[in-house]
C-alpha cells in the first residue's frame, strides 16, 4: 500500500541514508543521524567479546540494552552493584540509557566544530540528542572496555558491522565449523507489530494527524504499513524482512533473537537463557533478582532521566484498544502477505489474534511456539 499524495515523503523524519554498500535504496532516518558515524559502524573491526543489538522502532530496545548492561557490567552474584557502577553511568556509552552509534559524531572535534549542527541548536551547548544518548562520541563508544556493546535500530546486512557476517549462507549445525567464521554476538530484538505500531502512535505525544489521518499527514496507520513506511527507520515489515536474510549469514551461536514478549511473561528464565547465550558463568538467584528489579520502569525512571525520553514499555496487547475489527483484519492480511516465509516472524502472529491471552491461560507459551518455527541456525530468546 503506498501513500497517496501529499503524505508519500512530507511526514518526519525528512532525512534519508544510504548504505555505500548499496546506494540505490535509501532509509529514511532521524535528524540526530550522522552518516559518517553509520558508515564507521558498518565497517568497525569487531572483537570476539563484542554485543551487538539490533532492534525495531519501539520494540523493546531501551528495555533490553538496560538488561544487558545490568547482566554485563552492573550487577555481582550477590546482586551487589559493582565497584565503579555510579561513576560508569555517567562517563561511560550505554550505562545510563542506550548509546546508538548512528546518533554520534565522529569524535569530540567533529561535535564541538560543527557549529550549525544539532550540536549547537540549544543555548549552553547541551543538545537534545546529548540528553537522551549521552555526551559521547563515535570514538568513545569504540573505546568501550570489553565486552563492547552497541544498541541500534541499524539492521542487516546492509548497515550492521560486516564482520559478524560469514560469506556464505549458514547451511551446517557443526557448531565448531560455522563459529570459525564471523565475529561477536547478535542479538535481535522482536516485539509484535501491532503493539509497535501502537506505542510508535503514543511515542512522545499523540501525532497531529492522529490514527486515521486528517488534513495534517495520513495518520499513523496508513503510515506505519505503506510499502514506502516514511517512519524513522522505514517499515517494520521490511526491518524483520532483512534481518531474517542476514540471520542466514549469522553463523551457529552467535545470533539470538529476544522476544519483547517472552521477557514479560517469564523474565527468570529468559535472563538465564539471555545469560547463557553470552557465554557468562552461571547466573545466580541473586543476580537475577537484582536485574529484574532494576529494569522495572519505575525504578529505570527513578534512577536516570535519559529514560523517561525513550522508555514506553507497554503490556501486551494493547493494540486491542484501538482501531476496529476490521482494520485489524487489513493489518493481519499485510502481516501474513509481507512475512508469511519469515521465519523469526512466526511467533508474533500468535500475540496479533484475538484470543492469545486465553491460550496462555490454558498453559501455551513461547516455548512450544518456536517448536513449529522452520529450521534456523539460531538460539532463540
């Protein structure tokens, strides 16, 4: 579905990317985004220990990076903040809220010259973009002590660093032989679409145009499944689309798909498995219930204010309290036209229905979801 005239390019964000790698087809992305910083990213030397996270506009991300900072750096197994925690929060990428490093300048000569850039657009030199990723740069966040982690909405293997690609399609399960290729973990960060959309609409303040459209823009609907998604980021459809093609560069055990879901409805075990795909020693009771009380949002919100600037975790299915059946139904039928081979898509069709709140009370869950998923050589979350 594309949007009629004059909403097919005229709603923010107003900047497009292009991958060097393949000019041809452009992103629509932010006005924080710096392309120089992009290009870096997609080029970066990666180390073994390197995290990487790939997640979709409003599925989880803000969440998932202060669960794995948590799991990383914060947390001892006595669930005991570690020594230097306070003063890691405020000088070092990602401890107080994620860190992307498309949102950054190249260095701190780059950010303090760039006098008609956002880096000057608010009196007293602090920007916005300062207060919700941080006063760092590019160099900074490579310059993360190990192991490095890096949060993006950058996905596939268009943008993300090409070194934790194999040359080849991952067609074997010999652990040892397909981990000899690539570098660092991937962790992919899934939530079902129609709860995205819905937070998306709500994401600092209501849209002008609202959920159906008016004389301000098409509405968030129309926006959200045009085939040409002018959102940050572009279209949901085609971020699960590309990254369910690059998984199959991803070698054996170093990518792991996290569903949104799952971390709600069993964090315990998630964070084990989280942990375990890590490579960590085994995560103790302690531990996990220290992570599991700092990611709350009231606590996330008490202890830093870069957080109530991207933080908008919702309970599933919200969606069920907008829109009627029938445009439901419109989304369900561009759901299952766009995704229906996608394997990595499979498990959100099951909290997109009517209904899968009594599935679940009748015992169904995650788990026994992904056992009817095609074969793909992953973990999942």
């Amino acid at each position: 579905m594309a949007l009629a005239p004059p909403f097919t390019g005229s709603n923010p964000p107003r900047h497009s990317y292009s991958s060097p790698h393949d000019p041809s087809r452009t992103l629509p992305v932010p006005f924080w985004f710096q392309p120089l910083s992009a290009q870096r990213f997609r080029s970066l030397p990666l180390k073994e220990s390197d995290v990487i996270v790939s997640s979709g506009v409003k599925m989880g991300t803000t969440w998932v990076t202060k669960i794995l900072v948590s799991l990383l750096y914060e947390f001892d197994d006595d669930g005991e903040l570690r020594q230097g925690v306070e003063n890691a929060r405020t000088t070092t990428p990602n401890r107080s809220g994620q860190t992307y490093p498309d949102a950054l300048y190249a260095n701190r000569e780059d950010k303090e010259g760039d006098v008609h850039g956002i880096f000057a657009r608010v009196p007293g030199g602090r920007t916005k973009v300062d207060g919700i990723f941080g006063d760092f740069t590019f160099e900074d966040l490579v310059s993360q002590t190990e192991p490095r982690l890096f949060s993006t909405h950058l996905f596939g293997k268009r943008f993300l660093p090409q070194q934790l690609f194999s040359s080849e399609p991952n067609l074997c399960n010999d652990t040892a032989a397909a981990s000899m290729q690539g570098k660092g973990r991937l962790i992919i960060v899934l939530r079902n679409l129609k709860d995205t959309m819905c937070s998306l609409h709500h994401f600092r303040g209501l849209p002008m145009d609202g959920w159906d459209g008016n004389e301000h823009g098409p509405g968030t609907y129309l926006r959200y499944i045009a085939e040409k998604c002018p959102n940050a980021f572009g279209s949901a459809f085609d971020w699960v689309n590309e990254t369910q093609d690059a998984l199959n560069y991803v070698n054996f055990g170093r990518a792991y798909v996290l569903y949104y879901e799952s971390f709600i409805l069993d964090f315990d075990a998630q964070l084990k498995q989280l942990n375990n795909f890590l490579g960590l020693h085994e995560l103790t009771a302690a531990k996990c219930e220290a992570i599991r009380k700092a990611c709350t949002t009231e606590t996330m919100s008490k202890d830093n204010a870069r957080y109530t600037a991207t933080v908008v975790k919702g309970m599933i299915g919200e969606w069920q309290k907008y829109l009627d059946d029938e445009r439901w139904a419109e989304f369900d039928r561009i759901f299952d036209e766009r995704l229906n081979n996608v394997a990595i898509a499979k498990p959100m069709r099951f909290f997109q229905h009517y209904g899968f709140r009594e599935k679940l009370d009748q015992g169904e869950t995650m788990d026994e979801l992904k056992r009817q998923w095609n074969s793909i050589n992953l973990h999942h979350g």
